[in-house]
C-alpha cells in the first residue's frame, strides 16, 4: 500500500514538473516577447489611430498579468485628441465578475466619475457623448455591445476582429429594438498597422474559451 501511495506521489510530482512548469515557463516566455514588441513599438504616423491602439493593447498586457483576458480600451474625446478613460479585462481578479469585460469597465468608470442625470426639462440627456470614441482591443462581444449602443457613445474602433465572439461585425443579428438603437453608430476597426493588430490578436489569444466548448452540458 505505502509503495503504492509513493507510486502515485512520484507521478503526480513528475507530471508538475514536466507539464505543468514548462507550460507556465512557456506562457512567461511568451508574455516576456509580448512585452518587448509592445514596448519598442514606434508609432506609425501613417496610421490615424495608432496612438491609441498601442493605448490598449497596453492596458491589455496588464490585464493578462492580473490573471484576466488580454483585452484593453480606452475612451478618447475627438476633440482633443485626449484619452479621458481607460478599461481593461478584470474578469478574474480580484474575484470572478462575470460582466467586467475591458469596455464595461471602462463605462462604469467613465458613468461612476461623470454622474450624467436624466432631465428632460433641462434637456439633459445622459446618453449625449459627443465626441467621445470608445477604442478597444479586440470587437466587442454582444454584452459590451448592447451596453456601448446604451451609453449613447457613437463610434467604436477595435484593433481586432473577433470572429468567434464578436457582435459588431454582426449588428444585422441584433433584435430590432438594439438594431434601430444602433443605426447612428459607427463600428469599424481601427486605423493601424498590421503589426498592432498581431498585437492584440496575440494578447487575446491568451484568454481561453476552451470552458463553453468543454464544459458538461447538462
Ligand atoms: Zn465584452
């Protein structure tokens, strides 16, 4: 019996060693590249957005090292050109929230901070959000999408497409009501080079989505 507990130690300590560390040592390897692309990025005046797409892929990385998905965003007054919000993926630190996706983040803070009111006798609209652009990392799913429509915010910019999860490429799915809500809105994806774009399509390769094809469907 004890031989064969110190059987089954053995392999369990084997199986950490030559899996698991490897793995873990692979994935800091890669960030580590990751980085070292990020940081020694020059902007490319040729590209309109490039400031900001290198913004968010940015916030991105830090996302990854807290633990959460590799996605950024960042809220820019067109008029200024200035960055007024930023977001990132929290969904997993410091404990699992499910509606923290980067875009959501970044619109509780903008809300929370700006505290528009409703007043209709005033005309105060809480959804004007003139000049303001919303640019994320990757194409928002159908939940950031529906709650950007529903802050009022007219033009998103993504670095990256999400084909598997995307809602922004697909408004013709959308229900009627979120289809009309959108029809002023402009989604397209951010003026920026190729390279960005690997960027962020690298860091977003980091969040897995293995759990919804994996998972026991009871
Ligand atoms: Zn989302």
């Amino acid at each position: 019996m004890k031989n064969k507990i110190f059987f089954l130690c053995m392999i369990t300590v084997l199986t950490v060693l030559f899996c698991v560390t490897p793995a873990l040592a692979g994935r800091a390897e890669k960030l580590a590249a990751l980085e070292q692309r990020i940081t020694s990025y020059t902007l490319n005046p040729e590209y309109k957005d490039e400031i900001y797409a290198l913004a968010v892929v940015k916030i991105a990385l830090e996302s990854i090292r807290e633990g959460s998905g590799g996605i950024g965003a960042c809220l820019v007054d067109s008029t200024t050109g200035e960055i007024v919000e930023y977001g990132r993926n929290r969904q997993f630190s410091p404990h699992f929230r499910s509606d923290f996706h980067a875009e959501m983040d970044l619109l509780n803070k903008y809300e929370d901070r700006v505290k528009k009111m409703n007043d209709p006798d005033n005309y105060n609209n809480p959804r004007e959000c003139k000049n303001l652009v919303l640019v994320t990392s990757v194409e928002p799913c159908p939940m950031c999408l529906t709650r950007i429509i529903n802050s009022g915010i007219k033009t998103v910019l993504y670095v990256v497409e999400d084909r598997e999860g995307g809602m922004a490429t697909c408004l013709n799915s959308l229900p009627p009501f979120w289809k009309e809500f959108a029809e002023d809105r402009e989604f397209r994806l951010a003026d920026c080079s190729a390279e960005l774009r690997q960027i962020a399509m690298d860091l977003f390769d980091f969040s897995s989505r293995s759990f919804a094809k994996n998972r026991v469907k009871k």
